[in-house]
C-alpha cells in the first residue's frame, strides 16, 4: 500500500486528472487496515501500521501529503512528498542515529536528497547558531507546561465520559 502511494503520487505528477477506478475498494481496505486490532502484532507495530495506513489513506483521498520538517545542524529538509519520505526513511533505518550527520556532511546523500553541497561553517558562525544552556532551559519549561495542560485536558474528557 505504500507502494500504491508511491505510484498514485508518480500517476498524478504525470497527470493531474489521475483517475483510479477501484479507489472505493482501495479506500475501504486502508480504512480497515487503518483500524486493525489483532492482538498477534506487536502494540508498537500496530500502532505504527495505522498511522502508516492513515497517512496512504488522507493522501488517496485528498491528494495531501503530510509534510514534514527534519533540522540537522544550521539546515532543514523538507519532506513533502510519499518518493522523498520513503527516500529519507531508508537512509534513516540503514544510518540509524548518525542520519544527521550525514546529512550535514555526506555529498551523496545530499545529492540523493537535493540539498545541495554541504555547508562550510567557521567555528564562530557554529557557536553564534547555539542556543544558549537557560534558552533551552526555558523552551523546555514550556513545552513541558503545554503538554500538561493537554493531558489534563484529555484526562478531563475521558473522565466526563465515565
């Protein structure tokens, strides 16, 4: 199915007016899978296949393809469609955590992904581009603050529902 992604993507670049006939029957087994409980798998492979299976899903049926942005060092990717997400997905399972690092300094895989030549950066341009120790500080202060007050609220709701 990520593989029909892939194609429907490539169909529609080719041409805009892309029609598949069994889209319906398509559309119901993603719905299915999206929603798939078998207690065999894993939690974390069936959580992670109905995301898989929603994202194919919104993207047959919108067009949209969930965007994503990924930092690495003064630079960011922008993965906006299925060819560049599979693309990084792979590098990201082979490279494992050095994947960032690769991606500042490896002219291949810079080249694979269109970033252009690798940046080269003085010492100073690097420490001036840090974040100083209370800014992360404080930034993580708030984020922790946000999602307290989200989970508290989620909390809420499922305790209105008891």
């Amino acid at each position: 199915t990520l593989f029909r992604s892939l194609l429907f993507e490539l169909a529609r670049e080719l041409e805009e007016d892309f029609f598949y006939e069994e889209t319906d029957l398509l559309c119901a087994t993603l719905k299915s899978l999206a929603t798939d409980s078998n207690k065999y798998r894993a939690k974390l492979d069936r959580r992670k296949q109905r995301s898989i299976f929603r994202d194919v899903l919104h993207f047959i049926e919108s067009s949209e393809c969930h965007e994503e942005t990924i930092k690495f060092g003064l630079e960011c990717i922008y993965i906006d469609t299925w060819v560049r997400r599979r693309t990084y997905t792979a590098f990201k399972e082979v490279l494992g955590s050095g994947v960032r690092h690769h991606l500042q300094n490896n002219e291949l895989l810079r080249d694979i992904l269109e970033l252009g030549p690798p940046l080269m950066l003085d010492a100073a341009a690097i420490e001036a581009s840090k974040i100083t120790r209370m800014e992360k500080h404080l930034y993580n202060s708030a984020a922790f603050k946000a999602r307290t007050k989200a989970r508290s609220k989620v909390r809420d709701k499922r305790a209105d529902i008891m």
